[in-house]
C-alpha cells in the first residue's frame, strides 16, 4: 500500500514557531500504514520540534495536519494522543516515582481500529515484556531505579500501551547501550510488520537505514531532500552537505 494512496499523517505547509522564533518553515510529507521514515538532520535541524508540532505540543504552528482523516493541526495534545497518534519524546519523561508496572498502566488506552474499520494491532503488558524482556524482569521497579536504556525502553512501552496507529519516535538510539539498540531495532520492526507507522527522528546512519523504508532530510527547518533510505544511503553529496557523513 503506497503512502500516496492511503495516507495515515499527511503534513501541509507546515510551520511552527518558540515564541517569536519560527523554527519549521513550510514542511510537507507523509507516511502510509506499516511504512518507517527516518527525519534525518545535524543537532539543531528541527527534528525534534517537528514532532512536536506534529503532536500539538507547540501553541504556535499553522499549515495543516491530517492524520486518519482528523484535522489536527489545531487539536491540543491530549485529543491527539487519543485519536491513535503516540510519542516517544528524546527526554524518556517516564514516571521515576512510579513503578515499571505503573508506568505502563498509565499509558493505557482502548483497543483502535483502522480507517477501514478493521481491527489495529493492541498491546497489553504481557507482550510488551516478551517484547522487551529486561522490563519484563523489574515490573516492581522504580523508573528513577533504571539504567537509561531501561528508561527508553519504559518510554517506549508506556507509549504502545496506547495502542497507537502511528508513532513519533525522537532519537531512540542516542546514549543507549547496543543491546537496547538492538532491541529498539526489534521493535520498530515488529510494528512495522503489524502496520503501524512509525516517523523516526534519528541521526545515527546505520539505525536509520536497518529499519527505514524512507528518508527527509532537515536542515534549519527546512526538508532540504527526500528519497528512500537507500537513495539517501547512496548519495555521499547529499550526507556530507547535511549530515556531515
């Protein structure tokens, strides 16, 4: 199924703003059920600040967002979340006085179903520990108690308990060990195959290109390219000039 015929999050001319800075001048793009797309960019590109906007977390923003059919390009955050649109923020901001169980439970939302009426993959705490098998070894444990791998880990679980349609993952592989890469690796993929979308925002080449069907590339707020991930993968001029590979 192509992102041109179905659509799960299609961005217009969007733009956001911290105050009186704008930071996101005129995006467009995206992504289809099942598909990954890496937001690729130097520190400081935007990359973050475009989940954000995404995600309704920035209260000046304008162009539009449809995701499933829904406009919400002016939704606040908590009605954006519910309609199936989950986020992984880089913080991890788990619950550290609460523990892995309880984190988990808060996240906790209905069974979804797609567009077409057809039943969204669900998750519940016994697949999220077979999932991620170090969490399912410390469900009494204190989220302030875990190593940060632990903590991103909890972050995303706490968000798939959501049971989201699409999520917004920030940098899942930045100052984690290469095992929770790998399980990171694992997991994206295991979503994929389910059908969920994933927009991942990640500098580190190699994840982006285990997991990612395709890429944009930011560069001061701007998508400077678009390609699949092995077009980007291939083209030394454009990862020097932006990335800096």
């Amino acid at each position: 199924m192509s992102a041109a015929a179905a659509p799960l999050l299609r961005a217009r001319s969007l733009c956001a703003w911290y105050g009186a800075a704008q930071i996101i001048f005129d995006v467009d793009l995206h992504l289809a059920r099942g598909e990954v797309v890496a937001l690729m960019g130097r520190n400081g590109a935007g990359k973050s600040t475009l989940l954000k906007a995404l995600m309704g977390m920035l209260a000046r923003r304008s162009g539009s967002v449809d995701f499933i059919g829904h406009d919400i390009a002016r939704l606040p955050s908590h009605a954006i979340a519910a309609l199936g649109l989950g986020y992984v923020p880089e913080e991890r901001r788990i619950f550290t006085d609460l523990t892995v169980l309880q984190n988990l439970q808060v996240g906790q939302q209905p069974p979804r179903h797609w567009p077409d009426g057809s039943a969204a993959p669900g998750w519940s705490v016994p697949s999220l520990f077979a999932l991620f098998p170090q969490l399912g070894q410390m469900p009494q444990r204190l989220g302030a108690r875990m190593s940060g791998g632990e903590q991103q880990m909890l972050s995303v679980a706490r968000t798939l308990m959501g049971n989201p349609l699409l999520v917004l993952l920030d940098e899942p592989s930045e100052g984690v060990a290469p095992l929770v890469v790998e399980q990171m690796v694992q997991m994206i993929l295991a979503l994929k195959r389910q059908g969920v979308a994933i927009l991942l925002s990640e500098q580190n080449m190699h994840f982006a290109e285990l997991v990612s069907d395709r890429a944009y590339v930011l560069e001061k707020g701007q998508i400077r390219y678009q390609a699949t991930m092995a077009e980007l993968a291939a083209n030394g001029a454009v990862r020097q000039a932006f990335l800096g590979l």
